[in-house]
C-alpha cells in the first residue's frame, strides 16, 4: 500500500513544516478577527498589515526550506 502522507526526516524540515502550519493559522478567520480593527499602522488599517507581514513570512519560509533542500542535495 501507498504511503500518502510523507513526513520530514531532520530536525530542520519538522522545524519547516510548523512554520508553514503556523502560517496558515495565521491567515484562518479565528487570528484575522484579533488583528480586524480600526487601528493604522504607518497610515495602512492593521488587517492590511497584518496580511503583508503573512505574505513576507512566507516568503522568507519558502526561502529557508529552498536553501536547506540546496545544502542537502536533494532532488
């Protein structure tokens, strides 16, 4: 039987897969209405901002596991 669900092997992929877990928290209704409120920051409403910093951490996310995968020659 097929394996359909495949899981990291280092400690620095389990570390990848949480902060991508954590990231999609952060964009799920529950967190977003926290962060729903009037309030500016640097002139932008706080939900702007918040989805900004979501969108740059996971770029930066993308970044790490892409450098991590390049160390460890895999395919």
């Amino acid at each position: 039987m097929r394996r359909l669900l495949v899981l990291p092997t280092s400690r620095a992929g389990w570390r990848l897969l949480i902060a991508f877990v954590a990231l999609v928290a952060a964009g799920t209704w529950p967190v977003i209405g926290l962060v729903n409120r009037t309030t500016l920051v640097m002139g932008l409403p706080l939900m702007v901002v918040w989805s900004y910093l979501v969108i740059f951490a996971c770029v930066v996310v993308m970044l790490i596991g892409n450098h991590i995968v390049e160390r460890d020659d895999h395919e």
